[in-house]
C-alpha cells in the first residue's frame, strides 16, 4: 500500500490519487483562502499616514504612495516553479501552476471512426480573468486531478509557503472550529475543522472524516455521550447540596 506523498497516511489500493483525502481537501482549501486573503492584503497597500512628531525633525521626504513588501506579492514578476518562491508575486506563481497544468491536463475525443484519442494541452486557463481571485477558483476546479500527478506535493508545499506569506502580512488564518465528539480512532477530543475544508481532522492522530462521516459518528456517539454527562453534572449538584 502507497502512502500520500504529502503526509504518511495510506493510500487506498485503488486509487489514482498520489495524496490522501485529507491532504487534497487542505490544497482545495488553500486555493480558497487565497482569495480571501487577497481583499485583506489589498487593504494594506497604502500605509498609514500620520502628522510629523513635535519636537523632532519630522519627515526628510514624502512617505511612498505604497508599502513596498505588500507591493512585492501583487505586483508583476518571473513565472517560476523552482522551490524558492520567497521573492515571487503571488500572481506569477499562481500564473505557472495553471499553465502547467493546463498544458499537461488530458483531454479525451472519439473521432468520427469512434476511436478514443487522449491529448494534452487542452485545459486552457482563465486568462481573460485578470483578477488573482479567479485564478484561484481555476485552481480549486483542476485541484483533484493536479491530486493525481507526481508534483501534487510540490503544489501543497509552494501554495502553503505563500498561504504563510500573506498571513504574516494580514495577521489573519482559517477559523479553527472544535468538535464535539470524539475521535473514532484514537478517541481523544481533537477532532477540529478549519473554515474552507471539506472534513474534520483529528489534531492527536491525524484521522480525517469526511463531512458525512462526521455527522454520521456523531449521531451515533453525542448522545450517548450527552447523557453520561447530565447525569455526572447532576450527581455532582446533589453532591453539593448534600
């Protein structure tokens, strides 16, 4: 059995995915928050201005329309895929991905004989849409079969190094959101979603459930659960009236 090439959770046997389910729904997620990061990061392009303190020698020149390192991730720049992206736009590197995968992305025809032909180069990008945001959403859309390739894991690794560079700059992450139950694994209490994922992971063990694997644990275990807790809240009050 392979392993996910990102974490080292097990693969099914009869998959074509190269990372596990939990791991593809963190890439999809991420595409996600950098969009929404975009409107915050956009906020900080102006920097705060302010009046020259009294009794020194104020400001030698005019302050610069526009802060400098939050230009550097929205400005233009080489469209590189080599591991160092700390110098790079978050444009260009969003910009190589979806030209690399729509230049290797399948298409299948059957001509007029019925013969199946598969070619590549076919998923042609959105590049009528200027916005960074829509580069993402075409890139959450060809996510589950950039899970199928090779370089899936250098994806992960490069849109998580700038998912980490504009979180620096706007303070702001996805919502962690902990869950009532248990985990169906380990049992511990570490069961947490993060807004814009599909499931629940499990922060002892690392089991991911899907949404209707969730709700379906939960149903079977919270009441239960639910019921031993009354009766332990209501033992210890008649414990202290007593």
């Amino acid at each position: 059995m392979t392993s996910c090439t990102i974490c080292p959770r097990p693969l099914a046997p009869d998959t074509d995915l190269v990372v596990c389910w939990g791991c593809a729904s963190r890439l999809r997620a991420g595409f996600r928050e950098l969009a929404r990061q975009l409107p915050l990061l956009q906020q900080l392009l102006t920097p705060g201005g302010g009046p020259p303190r009294r009794g020194g020698t104020g400001r030698a020149h005019s302050p610069l329309p526009a802060r400098l390192d939050v230009l550097n991730l929205l400005g233009p720049g080489q469209v590189l895929l080599g591991p160092d992206q700390d110098d790079v736009p978050i444009g260009p590197i969003l910009h190589a991905w979806a030209r690399s995968i729509a230049n290797s992305y399948p298409t299948v025809t059957r001509d007029v004989h019925g013969t199946v032909h598969v070619q590549q180069g076919y998923a042609r990008p959105a590049v009528r849409r200027a916005d960074l945001a829509g580069w993402c959403a075409w890139l959450v859309a060809y996510a589950p079969w950039a899970c199928t390739q090779p370089w899936a894991a250098t994806l992960y690794e490069q849109q998580q190094q700038l998912l980490a560079r504009l979180r620096a700059k706007t303070g702001d992450g996805p919502t962690r959101t902990l869950r009532n139950a248990p985990c169906p694994e380990c049992d511990g209490f570490a069961l947490v979603t993060l807004n814009g994922e599909d499931g629940t992971e499990c922060e002892a063990c690392g089991a991911n459930l899907t949404a209707e694997e969730y709700a379906q644990h939960s149903g079977a275990v919270l009441p239960a659960l639910t019921a031993i807790a009354v009766r332990i809240a209501l033992q210890q009050a008649a414990d202290a009236a007593a």
